[in-house]
C-alpha cells in the first residue's frame, strides 16, 4: 500500500478550508486574490480556481462579482418542525421570525398574493377541484437582508374567503395556524416531505446562491390539515447549509403488555 499525495488543488482546499473552520479566516474576510494564491502555491490559475470552485460548493466561501472571494457566514437557522407554530404564542410573529431571531438575526420578508385557479398538482395537494380559485401568496425570506427561504402558498379560497385573513399578509394575526384558529378553523396537524435537488436558475437568482458552486436545495412540500380538510399547502425551498431541520416527534406513553401485567 503506497501513500498517494493529494492532488494540487486539494492542497490549496485543504489549506483554505483548515484556516476558515479554525476561525483564522473569519466570516466576511476577504481570501487572497487568485493571482496571489497562484504566487503562494505556485500553481497555475486552473488548479487555483478549482480549489475555489471546490469551496464554494462546501458552502465556506462566496464570490462577488468584480471584488473577490469571501468567507461566508455558516449560521444556519433552526427550523424546529414539531414546535414552531404553538398555539400559545398565537399571531405575535411568524415561525420564520421566531427561528431568525433565536440565531441573532433579524427577519424581514417580502410576499405577493393573487387568486388564481388551481393548478392540477395544488388541487390534488387540498382535495379541491382543478380551477378551483385558490389564493397564492410567494413569499421570500431574509436574515439581516441575506435570502434564506423561498415559499409558495396556497390556501382555499373556500376556506378563506371573506374573512379577514383572506390576504396572508393584511389581516390582524400572522402564519398559518394562528391565521386559522382566528376563523374557527383549527388546524390539527401538518404533513411535510422532504427532498433534495439542484436549484433552478430563479432559485439560484432568488437566494443569491454562487451560480459556480453546484449549489443544491431542500425542498419541502408541507399541507397543513383541519381535520380531513386542507386549508394550505407550500412548497418551501431553502439551502441546507443556511438552515438546520429538527423534527421532535411525540411518541405514544408506554404501558405495560397483558403478559407483563399478568406475570
């Protein structure tokens, strides 16, 4: 057994990498120029822009056009999917905000709602008919102005219609379940799966993401249920190195087996 050395380009990786997760190279610094790599490492510009290729795809560095490579901020955001909407904390924030703010940093988003016939996939989703109206709402979220989130939502109209939470983002309560317990119609669970794939150029748009890194997504398609009805259904799209999924499930008490009780 031989012991092969590293390529080139993993010796510019390894070294870069080594000095941002030791903190040597901090969030927002700014890493030496391509030509003052290849002047430390003397090697040539495709083997250095490898390695920097290479780093953007891990997620440790992002470029910025006509100014250079940067460390980026690796705080993730938890996302805590059994809790994040209790009732208890009813239209005093949305769960977004909530999970921003427990990472120091401070939320905002942008959203636009139409109604518009639902498509074939989302009529599926709510149980409804093709064409039935249905309010969608795209939303986009940020942490201290960076893209974190992208959200499609779309809710019944028959659902609500008329009411004061008809448009998402104008009525006197926000998210989904506090939205809902306002109208009388109280959620009870939610289903949520989830996967992963490539971004799309607008996602990759949408989420500054480096278009050079290969960049990939979570998606999840979550429907929240009253009962057998479903009163909204999302797709969510973020990157896995900006957010954390938790999933605390409540398993039913122990009790003891009939042999157990009888021995």
């Amino acid at each position: 057994m031989t012991n092969k050395e590293p390529p080139n380009y993993q010796r510019v990786v390894d070294d870069l990498r080594s000095r941002i997760l030791s903190g040597e190279l901090a969030p927002g610094d700014k890493l030496p120029t391509e030509k003052e790599l290849q002047q430390r490492w003397g090697y040539s510009t495709t083997i250095i822009k490898h390695a920097l290729t290479l780093l953007r795809s891990e997620g440790l560095i992002e470029g910025r056009r006509g100014s250079g490579n940067y460390v980026r901020d690796r705080t993730q955001l938890v996302r805590r999917a059994h809790s994040r909407d209790m009732r208890k904390r009813l239209g005093s924030t949305s769960p977004f905000a909530r999970d921003s703010e427990a990472a120091g940093r401070r939320p905002t988003w942008e959203s636009a709602s139409e109604k518009v016939p639902a498509p074939l996939h989302i009529a599926e989703r709510l149980g409804i008919q093709p064409g039935d109206p249905v309010m969608h709402t795209r939303y986009r979220y940020l942490a201290d102005d960076n893209p974190i989130q992208l959200a499609d939502s779309y809710e019944p109209i028959a659902v609500t219609g008329g009411t004061p939470v008809e448009y998402p983002e104008r009525g006197p309560v926000i998210g989904v379940v506090a939205r809902m317990d306002f109208i009388g119609v109280p959620i009870d669970r939610f289903v949520e799966e989830v996967t992963t794939r490539p971004a799309t150029p607008e996602e990759i748009t949408a989420l500054a993401l480096d278009p050079r890194g290969g960049r990939w997504v979570i998606a999840i398609e979550r429907t929240y249920y009253a009962g057998p009805t479903a009163v909204e259904t999302a797709d969510i799209v973020f990157p896995g190195d900006r957010y954390r999924l938790v999933y605390e499930m409540p398993i039913d008490p122990w009790t003891p087996s009939a042999e157990i009780q009888s021995s």
